[in-house]
C-alpha cells in the first residue's frame, strides 16, 4: 500500500479489502485498488462511509472482480456486530449488501479499464438498524417484534 494510501475501520476486517478506488462517477473497470484484509470476516468485502461518499459503483466493481464473495457497505454512525455466520445492523444508517452469486454477465475480464462496468443479474439488500443478514444462505431478517 502507497503512503497516500490510508485504510480505516471495518475496512480491514474482510478477507479482501478496497483501498482506493473513486467514488464520483460510475465505476470504471481499472479503477479499484484492493488488498489483503485481517479475514475476521471471511467471504466479504467491507466499505465504510458508503451512502456519505456514493460509493455503490466500487463496491460492485469490487464483486464483480471477485463474485463468490458478498460487498458490505456500511453507512457512517453505523455498524454490524458479527456473530457466526450473521451479522446484526446497528446505528442510525443503514448497510448495503451487493450479492453477486447469480450474475450473468460482467465485462470486467474483456472490457479496456477505461471502461464504465457491465454487471447484470447482482442482487442489492438494503438492511437497516435492527435488521440482520446471514452470511451463509445470504438472506437478510427483520428484526424481531
């Protein structure tokens, strides 16, 4: 990682994490550094600060690069407690969870990096406070009333 580099929080708590990559426009193919996490949470990819900085078009890039595992963004004053395969939401936003499992065409491996990426078929759950996700089956819950 470059000195102007700079990885923070739930970031680095995945198997893989994003360390650079824009988050003004749609997502250009070249455009996502990533790196070695902790793998604390195994199969993810996490980005922080997610709905503040528009960052959905890196976090699909960065499924699409690596479609088994499922991207976590995670909006700023919240987080997810990890308990086994599941992880709860809480805070005042919300977490983003991009599935990849099922897409059907990516351009990513044949497309110039210039490119703005194609993805069809990836599944978006949008998982507020309260609310839990299960890593293994990949379902989101609500919470219990």
């Amino acid at each position: 990682m470059s000195s102007s580099s700079t990885v923070h929080g739930a970031s680095v708590m995945s198997d893989t994490m994003l360390v650079r990559g824009s988050s003004a426009e749609s997502h250009r193919i070249g455009d996502l550094n990533m790196a070695p996490g902790l793998g604390l949470v195994e199969n993810v990819i996490i980005d922080q600060h997610f709905a503040e900085r528009g960052r959905i078009g890196r976090l699909l890039g960065a499924v699409a690069q690596n479609p088994r595992v499922l991207g976590i963004g995670i909006d700023e004053d919240t987080a997810i407690v990890v308990e086994n395969d599941r992880f709860e939401v809480v805070g005042a936003g919300a977490v983003y969870v991009v599935d990849g499992a099922d897409i059907t065409h990516s351009n990513v491996a044949e497309a110039d990096r210039n490119e703005p990426l194609s993805m069809f078929g990836v599944r978006l759950h949008l998982v507020a406070g309260g609310d839990a996700f299960d890593l293994k089956k990949r379902v989101p819950s609500t919470r219990k009333k």
